[in-house]
C-alpha cells in the first residue's frame, strides 16, 4: 500500500480523495487543505488525517503526492513534493503562466521524478479507444479532427477573473487531446471567440464561445469548438477524418431509456458534468498513478504535456487578440 | 408500354394508379369502380379513362389488371381478369374464405396464369435487404424471428365488421413475413388476443391486441406482435436471431434531425403508417409487375403464398378462441 | 459500520466481496466457502478473514449475511442466518424447489427477519428508469411487455442437470421483470422451448431457447424471449407499450466509438455478460442491503418475490411439457 | 401543363428531366445538348424531343428553361432564356467569375424575371426541416453552426481545372447553407486548405480538404468542413447550436438493417452521393419550379443568393492564398 497526501481538498480533490480509499494499493493517509475545515471533514469521510502542508512533505512514509489545490499553487507544492521525493499527481494547468512553467521545466524533466498531469480526458474509455483505434489504423493516415467541448453552464462569474481565460482554462484541455490524438506538433492556429452568452464575461476582457484551428506541418488539420453553456448537458465529442474513413466518440448518458409517442422519440441528454462524464476516467488516473507509484510504468501525461498545451493556449489568446493566423514555436 | 386496368379507385388504388402512371413502361387505361365519381376523378388525375368492369376485361389491348376493389370482390374480380388472358396483381387478401380461396387454386396455379398477390412488405427495402443478407448467412442458421406490427390508430368502428377480424385482416401480413423470412412452413400456431384498446371492438367478436407464437416443424419460433393503436406511428420491425447473431430492421423517420436540450433528445416518431412507410414498397410492387408483364420474372409473390397466409390466420383464430395451441396442416 | 459475513467465495461472491469492502458503511467481516482455499483467497484480496458457516453464525457482531453458496444451500443458509438475527441478502433462486420455498415462507414472512432476494436486474439504473417512468404514466396504461434476455453463450454442459432448467434458472429473472413492471399478478402462462443451440442440452432434458407469453387476469400481456446465446454478447432489452406509446430500455456499450468506412458503421458490441452489464446494479442491491441494515428502509425484493418468480416457473415448464397453455395460481 | 425546355442532358440533366417528366403540371418539351446524341438519347428516354438552342429559345410555347449545361454557359443561356420571357431554372454555379455575375445582376433583379437558383440543399427535407425548427426558436438565439460537408472520393482529376476551385465548386453550397440558416450576412472568412488526397490536385493549384470559419457582424460563427473523399459515402451533416440547445440534421441512410454479431453493431454507411441523397431534393426544386411558373409564389433561391454566396467563396480562395482573415464587403 502506497501512502497518498492529498493537498487540495474542494470538488476535485475529493474525487480523486474517494478514488484514492477505493483503490486496493493506495492509502489515503492526510489530506491538506487551506481551510483546516474542509480538510478535516474530507479526512472523516474517508478515514484520512487533516494536516498541514509542512506535516505532508515532511513525512517520508508518504510517497506520493496530488496537488488539487488552488491553481495558482500548483506549481509551487509539485516542486515541495518532488524535492521530497515523492511521485507527483498534478491537477491541470501547472500554471498559468507559461514562463514560470518552463522555469521548472528542468526539474520534471528529471527521468527520477515522476510527474503525472492530470488531464483527465486521456483516460476516458471512449477516447481511449478511439486513440487505440486510430493507432490500429482504423481511419488509415489521418487527415482532420473536430473536437467538440461544450459545457452545461458558465462558471460562477467570481471565477472567470482567476480562470486565466477560456483559451488556458477551457480549451487547454482540446489542445491536449489535438496532441496526444494526431501524435504531430501544432505550428499554427487560429482563434475566433465571441461573447454570446455572458456579456459580464467581456467585461472581464474573456469569451464564452470560441472556434479554433490548429495545422501540423504536415497539413494536418484539428477544428476545436468550445462553449461555456450547451443547454443540454456536457457536450464532449471528436470526430477523427483519414484516409479510409471516420472514427468518432460521442457523449455518454445516464441509461439507455427511449420514449416514443406523439411527440417523437426522446432519450436522455448528456450526462451533466465532468465529474459524471469523466467519473471512470478519474478512477483510471488514479489506477495509473499507483502503476507509477510501482514503478510498473512511466507518467501517460507529462510536465511537458502540460507546457506544450500552454504554449498553443498562449498562441489562441494572441491569435484572438490580433485576428491573426499565430505560428507556434514548439523549440 | 403495358396497358393496365385499375379495378378499385380508393385509397390504394389512388396509390397504384400514381405508380403506374409514373411507370416508363406501363400506360394506366382505365379505371374502373363501383363509384363511376371516383374513378371519374381518379382516371382525371392520372390521364386515364373511366370505364366499367365489362369493358375493362374486354378490352384485349389492356394486358394487366390491378384488383383494388373492396376485399369481397377480390376473388371474383381476379378470375375474370385471368380468364380474359389479363396479368393480374391483386391486393391482400385474396378472400376472407379459405375455403373459396383453396377452391380456386387450381386455376392460378396453371403456369400461364400470372398472378401477383400484394403483400407490399416484401417490397420494403428494409426487408429485402433483411432477407437477402439472411441468405447470405448473416446469423448463420435462422433460429428465432420477432415481428412488430403496431397500427398508429384503431380503424373507423365501421370496418371491423367486414375486416375478418385482426388475423385475417392484419396479421397476416407477418404470416406472409414469417414464411418467407424462415423459409419454412410453420406446423403449430398459439395466438393470446384481447381488447385493450376499444371495448366496441370486442362487441364485434374481435380484438385489436394480439400475441402471437409460431413454430416450424424444425423447431424455429416466430414471435408476432400486433396492435391496433401504438401511439406513435407505425411501428414495423422484425428481428432475426441466429447461430451467428443477429440482424434486425427498424422502423422509418421522416428526417434525420434530432434536437438536444434540457427535456434530452428527441427525433422524429416513425413515419404515420402504411402509405408513407412503404410509399417505396408500392412503386416496387408495380415495377415487379411491369417486370411480369415483360415476361422477364416470375411473379414472387404467388396465389399459394396468399392461400398458405390465411391457412395460418384460421388457426391463429382458433388458437385464440380454443385457448390453445392449433396445428396447422400445410397438406 | 455493519459487520458482514459472505457465505460463498465464488464468482458472484467476488463481485459482492468488492462491493461490500468499497462500500462506506459496511465492512467485511468474514468469508466461508467449502473450499477453504477460496475463502482464504478471497479473504486476502479484501482485507476479511476466512472463517466457518459455523463462526460466522455464531459472532454477534456480523449483523448481515450475504448468500452466494451453491444454490441447494440457499435456503438453509438464509435460514440459519436469518434465526441467529442477522440480515439476509440471498441470491437467486431461494430454492429450486416450490414445495420447500413454501414451507419456510412464514419464516421470512415475520416483519422482524430482514430478507433481500437478490433479483439485480431491479437494480439496473436502466430498468429502474424505465419502471419509475412507467409510474410517472409515461406510455399511460400500461398494455404489452416484450423482454428480450439471451445470454452471450451457453453454460457449461456440466451446469445444466443442476441448473434447474431453463425456466428456473434463467427465465426467472425474466418472469420477476414481468411482474415488477406490471404490478400484476400473472394468471396463464404459455411456454414454447427448443433445444437449437446444443443437442447436448437435450440430453439433459433441457432446452436453449424459449418463447414465452404471459397473461394477467387484466388482459395485459408480456412475452419473454430466451436464449442460451446470442453470439453478440449479453441481450437484455425490454419494450413497454401503453395506451400512450412505448417506453424501452436497451444494452449497454464499453464505449460511444462509431467507425465509418466502405464497409458501414460499426460499433460496440453489447456488454459482454452479467458481470459487465449488471455491475451498478451489484453494487447498488448491496447499498440498498446497507441501508437496510441501517434499518432505512424494507427490502425492496422480498422472498414473497421469489416465490411467486418459481411458481411462474414451474407453470411454464408445464406449459413446455403439455404444450399448453397452464393456469397460474396465486393463492 | 407548363412546357420545359432542358439545356444540358448530362447527369445532372437527366436527373431534372425524369422530374419534370414525372411532375403533373410540367411537360418536358426539348432537350438542347452541345452533344446531338445525348439530347437524342435523353429526349427519347423522357418523351421529349430534341432541339437547338435557338430552337427552344425561340419557341414561345415552353414557358421555363432549365440551364444544366457546362458552368461557363449558365449565365449567357440564363440571360437568353430571360430575355425571351422564360421562368429560369439554373443550375448553380451561375458564374465562377464574380465580376460577370455582378455584371448581369441588374437584369435578373428585375420582378418580371422568375429566376431559381439550384441549390438543392435547400430542398433537402432534413435541412428544410431543420431550418423550421430553428424559425420556431427550437434553440433558441442561433449562436454558432458546424457544417460536415465530404464528398465521397474526388472527381476526374481532368475536372478540377474547370471546377473553380474547391471553394467556388464545392463550399459554395455550404456558403449558401450558412446563410440560408443564420439569416446573416458574414463579414469575415477565415480558410485553412490543405491538399491530403491527392498530391495532382496540387499541382493544378487547388486543394481537396479544406477548414473554414465564418463571422456575422453580431458575432455568430459557423464552421465548415470540406473533404473531396470521405471513404464512406456522402458526409452531409449540420448542427446548430444556440441558447437553448442544439439541433442536428444527420445523413440518410439506404436501410435501416443493424447487424450485430462477434464484430459488433453494425449498419449501412451514408448514401453514396448527392444524386441518392438529394433524390427528395431534386424532385422538390422540380416542384417548387413549377409552383414559380402557376406564379404561385417567388423563387425561394435567388440570383442574388448566387452572388452572395461567390463573394465568400472569393474572399475564402484570398484568405487560403494569404493565409490572413478576410473582410467580406456585402455592399
């Protein structure tokens, strides 16, 4: 059994908090949280102990550590946690900003530090297979790909100033997927967003609706579309075009329930949120962070998984900005 | 070009007339009804002439006849054109007496008389390419078949009386299927009926909900559902279950469009009933009797198939009354 | 926390081991098999201890009792539980034998013996769905029921002379399905059966595929349809059609990946078997048996429901056997 | 009976003459080809006869010509027909210069002249009814629209220096579709081209896949993709997102036939090409015609819909070359 500190004790944490006591070779031994409140009442539900952060890093039992703490705090209790020696679950983003996240670079890089980010996205079943599928060369040499991601309803409007914008907070996410489903680096992209939901949104300088495009050097192309409100639940679906043919994964539903009568036939809409669309997608990152914990398999999901995904967001925030096509400079 | 009598002006007759009509190789002569209004107006619609009966089957320059007439003239109406050299293509059901229909075997099973009888599903592309692909041994050996045959709403009181009651009237369309599917005569009928619907129905001695269980002698299984009000639309489905696997053909849409929101997602219900769902089937049926007419094919649908359909119907109605199962002898 | 002791370390054993160790308010106390090997292993792998049925019995600190053994021990394991004041959650059948599910009904009858029949398809998120929208009048009165339920493939031949036949060890789930949907008691059943798949089974005086019809006094009908395999994974599909249209709930698939190529769209096959398709619905009986350990609630699957499952059972092995229609008493 | 006069007996052609020839209101008169035999071979498969251009232009008792020639003559044999006081019925593109089709604007906006456009999309019972629904509010305020628009393999290569362009060829329609539904004019293009396929296509300067974003003044945004071979028949699908949700207008299937076994569920790719799935379409323009020649109503698709639609598509062909946005000017 592995010894698991969890700092960050709010929506995701306690996932991954719920994950961690399911799992048969992990133990939730404390958690840590900035209200001592939250961390207690997240440590008596799952038979952990609150304590502080200084107290987590210090004890050499625990050798692994999830970071789901505020955004802003990310990369600084990853790094406390890596000197400590222990292996790393970081919730996405590192960082908001890209230059203190290729500061540190160097030390995730470290072949001895395990760092594993917490795109969650990666370890869907149906993406998964979809990824499977295309490296089987079920559409032959893929062409294009339109990723959809739309979200049930926009955030508290108190969030969207410390978001980073919807291109860091949002789409960094698709960016991923773009990445890790093309196996190509991106070299351009162009961003439209618009305000048409919210316009309390605009006058925080962001978007709530955006269209993006992003070119490999080989002519690839990847089409993103990203909403802060669907009306119809959580909308999370990609579309991959090849050379022999389409492969797609489409939404997930509560049942299988179809009504038929006068007005048609109506079945369930989309499952609601990340936490019910992405629920066993959560408990495989913690699957496989116990692999690392093993030392059974390297990190899926890298620090510079997560920089590389910043780094096209920063492209989109200019592209936006400027109206303008940005070239993405992957050195 | 064939020219081609139109016995009956009514509701499938105005069908087979806008058909023929539309045919490149066959000529609408001249219709015939026992209301000289209605087929004024039909033969109006269509460029045809009006005539009566006598001078329909006397006219030699006419080489088929349709029988569209109401059920009990069916018989008569198909004699007479057959005598008279003429090609016939008469609607379901050749009577409501089996006992007359097997009483007139002898007539249309002479190789020169062609005879089409109107099953339209046969005709269905659905159902043709069902069938084909079961010959091509998509579930290997056919072992079990469920057919839903739901109307969308009871017919006018009115017609019950003269119908023949549901399994002449409507099941035996899904006899005719479940023979032709299988291959194979069925040796046993158990049929469970009740008036769910419409106690008035049941004032006429009938039932408008009924179960139904084949079986042939090799032990396959047909499973029959009939309704006469589903509630949404036409409800026409058959499943076939093999050694394989399974293969199954669904009910029709008018469009493909779906519309997601808060209430979930809802298309369209099937399409209302027979008219629009095998609008296809019909101008099908007509192309197969121009076929016949060339004397390029055989009709497929023969005067047996009607006699064989309504030897299942009697027992059906027995099974139903006696509340047992019947024993159906295909001597 | 409430002390559980499982009686059967066998494969379904597992899957309620799991459950019970991931469940928060449970804890698993001890595992009892006749191989004492298997108890031990199962112990091990979730943190219980192997023990005796005697020991487990006697310890006043176990609170309830979880039945997986063989089922000729159902019973009087379930009896012995249940008279030591435990809980008792009892997997199907409670007996193969109506005479001797009788006799002990008084027992479980007594308000004070907490009784749960494990009947997990009522636990289906899907069929729960489909049954509280039937109460919310979703199709109106409720008319027919058609329950598709084919196993992927056969058991193996050495099951079958203690399975009980199919009626009783598969139909079973099939006939308490009928009953929880229509809230009606059943008064005929008529049952056909085959031997299609395996000759084998015939041997054993069994057979692979059945067609079954139901009738309530009501009129209302259901038909069931069995098979010993499917050849496309795990079947399990139910139609409900009312006098306001039809409500269905269907299979379930390991992912949404739709591949379009020259050769068509293709996707998942059904969920594999029981294990798979089931899975929620195991883990949520053993919360529903938490909670009524916490006394929160009655048993929502009584022995009532088992008895009345296998007196439909025994009916239709009549009817199979007759090859009639056989009147169900429920007296 | 409205007579017709056809100019062009290629695919195309011949697809509207079987239309006219089986409409009741419209008479196919002649048929005019560069190629005699292929007005000859045409016209007596349809009744017609053949004629010169002169001829049928002169002849005052054919009231509505249709221009289904090569595109370089559709605007001078649109203006031709115009002048002898034809209703005009012309085949889409009315030009690929956008200079000459402004240049002849002002003679087909005068009232008197009945100009229909072809752009059959229009007529596609799934987009019409889509268009309805989004009339009714079905989403609510119209946000964003992505339109999946792939051809099912390239054309003859020796067609792609005539066509135009992919833009001017084959997005044109989805220029018109976008605008037909949002009801706004765009004012930016933003397109990606990429040529994936075929490598010759390149060499003739165009492209064969092709990402495009659209922008209205009020900050809508629509995205189109383009592909010249799918691997799976015809790609046409639309979804529209608003306020309130999404509605989605699929592709069309030949049958319904599912086929599950070992390899999964699996069921007919999309029809082939635009003559299968926009056979409804086709006959509804025919329709529509007809309805301008009874001066029923007002061509529903305008000389100025042409026009609108080629002046995105050269603004499209610009922002590919120069890789920027581009302003569109709809003074």
């Amino acid at each position: 059994m592995h010894q698991i500190a969890l700092v960050g004790a709010g929506r995701i944490g306690a996932i991954h908090a719920g994950n961690v006591a399911r799992h048969p070779r992990l133990k939730l031994a404390c958690i840590v949280d900035a209200s001592e409140d939250a961390a207690q009442s997240l440590a008596a539900a799952t038979g952990a102990k609150a304590c502080s952060l200084a107290e987590a890093i210090a004890d050499n039992s625990v050798k692994g550590a999830i970071i789901a703490s505020s955004t802003d705090t990310h990369l600084e209790f990853s790094i406390m946690a890596a000197k400590s020696g222990k292996a790393v679950f970081c919730e996405k983003p590192i960082d908001l900003c890209l230059e203190k996240v290729s500061n540190s670079a160097s030390l995730f890089a470290d072949a001895d530090t395990a760092f594993l980010l917490g795109f969650n996205r990666r370890f869907d079943p149906n993406f998964m297979k979809l990824r499977s599928q295309l490296q089987n060369g079920a559409v032959g040499k893929i062409e294009t790909i339109h990723i959809t991601s739309h979200d049930p309803a926009p955030p508290p409007l108190s969030y969207i100033p410390k978001s980073g914008g919807l291109f860091r907070d949002m789409t960094i996410h698709d960016f991923d997927m773009a990445r890790w489903l093309t196996g190509e680096e991106f070299i351009e992209v162009f961003a439209q967003g618009a305000c048409l939901i919210d316009k309390r949104i605009e006058d925080h300088g962001d978007i709530d609706t955006a269209k993006i495009l992003l070119k490999t050097a080989s002519g690839r192309m990847v089409f993103i579309s990203n909403s802060r409100r669907s009306g119809y639940g959580y909308d999370q679906r990609i579309e991959v075009f090849g050379s022999e043919g389409r492969i797609a994964a489409g939404n997930m539903y509560e049942t299988t329930v179809e009504h038929w009568s006068q007005g048609g036939r109506n079945a369930d809409k989309p499952l609601e949120f990340f936490l019910e669309r992405y629920a066993t997608a959560y408990e495989s990152e913690i699957a496989h962070f116990a692999d690392i914990l093993d030392r059974s398999c390297k990190p899926s999901v890298t620090y510079d998984d997560g920089y590389k995904a910043l780094l096209i967001g920063e492209a989109a925030i200019r592209s936006w900005k400027e109206k303008s096509p940005i070239s993405i400079s992957n050195a």
